[in-house]
C-alpha cells in the first residue's frame, strides 16, 4: 500500500525546470531512498512534499489526500516530518527545549488554557514531556538534555535534528542528508537509529543521502533522479547495476554508485 504518492510533479524556477513529470510511491513502512547527482532536484522534492515550494503539474498525496497547495503547518499535522541539510536547531536552547518545539504542531490548548496553565494545557504539557524524555532515551542523549545545542558535537546535534523530527509523532519522516558531515562512528549510529525508526516506531521513511554505502544499506527500494528526471527505481541491488545510473553519477564525479559506496555497515551499527 502507498502512504504516499508523488504523481507527474513538475517544478520551475524562471526558465530552470528543477523537477519534470516525476512521479513515484512510498510504501507504508518502508525506507526510500531518492538519490541522484548534486542538483538534481532532490531537495526541490522535499520542499514540495512539505509545502515549502508549490509544484506547477502534478498531485501529491498523502494516504489518499492531495497535499498541493496546504502550508507547511497543515502538512506537518497531517503526519509529515522533516529533518534538514543545513541544521535548523535553536542554538541557544537545551536539548530538551528543542525537542519540545517538535510538539508544538500536536498542541491544541490555546492561549488563554496556556496561560493558566491548568486543564488541557497542563495535560498536553505532561504529554509532550513524556514524550519527549522517550526520545531522549531512544536517541542515547540523555547526558545532553539540559545541554545548549550550540556547545554539542555536530553529530550530536543531527540527533538532536532528528529527535525533534521524531517529537512530532510522524507517519512519515523525510532526512534530508542525514549523515553529511558525520565520520564514520558517528555515520554507523545515525543509520541504525534510522533502521530502529523504521522498525521499532514503525514510521515509513523517505531518505535523500549522498553517502551512498548508508543508501545501499539500509534502503529497501531506491529512487535515482538526474536533471529533475527519474532515471531508474528498483532495491538497491538492481539500481548499483543500472547503465543510466552509472552513467549519471560518472558525470558527476567520476564514479559509479556502487564505487562510491563504502563497506557495509557494521553488523552492530544495523541490528
């Protein structure tokens, strides 16, 4: 069953046509990675699923629903999460206060119960801590809690990214870029924290990765674009050994996706 559909979107900025007649499916429970050379229109997907950008043709849709033209905040109720390339965290603020904003999108007291602090508010504020520390747990930072986000190590700081992600209780959880930036320790915890998300609080996962040793990993089916066109779909054993796929990335960068990739992951980092 898909839980989510990607249905002939195109995306144009002035005379650039970013994303052209893509079209693909997420299964329910499932990793899916979109892939592709730099610039090739992954992120512009991404910004389209969850509203940042309005695509020209095309339909989105979310268990059924067509998500195309609802803001951002409407689509992060619905059940649609996001992590960033770039991180988006609160420097200034705790682990645990981060964390907390990521329930913002689930509160529903009002101003006037939050003011009191006293009936719905209070039960929504008791919730989310609980919540919350469970997420702490998950993601092993329970010695950062009460730490400012700005003094944490990067990789530290992606779980913190990924955690708040996590506090909206999504259906659907879109990583864009995970593990850039990571080494290797730090890589291998973040793919089996994304295997656990997928297997433990069963949340389908759409991943766009250049590090292609994680893509092949941990993904059960991959998506390849190039030039805003998919160029290929299928598990990852099939997609390594694709002529248009090899083709792609060797214009990019001189390899192909299987070259590129790293050895496996640890069986300790993915079980």
């Amino acid at each position: 069953m898909l839980q989510l559909e990607v249905k002939n979107i195109s995306k144009r900025f002035g005379g650039i046509e970013a994303i052209r007649d893509l079209d693909f499916g997420v299964k329910a429970g499932e990793i899916l990675a979109l892939i592709g050379p730099n610039g090739a229109g992954k992120s512009t997907v991404f910004n389209c699923i969850n509203g940042i950008y309005r695509p020209e043709e095309g339909s989105i849709l979310f268990q059924g629903q067509d998500m195309v033209g609802l803001k951002p905040h409407r689509i992060a109720r619905l059940g649609i999460a996001r992590t960033f390339q770039n991180i988006a965290l609160f420097s200034n603020m705790t682990v645990l206060d981060n964390l907390l904003l990521g329930r913002n999108p689930s509160l529903s007291a009002g101003v006037l119960w939050g003011g009191l602090f006293y009936g719905k508010a209070l039960r929504e504020e008791l919730e989310s801590r609980r919540g919350v520390e469970e997420i702490i747990d998950f993601l092993e930072i329970e010695r950062h809690r009460k730490t400012p986000v700005g003094a944490l190590p990067f990789g530290v700081q992606k779980r913190v990214e990924l955690g708040r992600a996590l506090a909206m209780k999504p259906r659907i959880l879109l990583l864009d870029e995970p593990v850039a930036g990571m080494n290797e320790e730090e890589t291998e915890d973040m793919a089996r924290f994304i295997i656990d998300i997928k297997e433990e609080l069963g949340v389908t996962i759409l991943i766009v990765e250049h590090d292609m040793g994680v893509v092949m990993d941990i993904s059960d089916r991959v998506v390849v674009i190039n030039f805003g066109l998919k160029i290929a779909e299928g598990v990852p054993a099939e997609i390594v050994r694709n002529p248009l796929v090899i083709q792609a990335y060797l214009g990019e960068q001189g390899a192909s996706p299987s070259a590129a990739a790293k050895p496996p992951l640890s069986q300790g980092a993915v079980s």
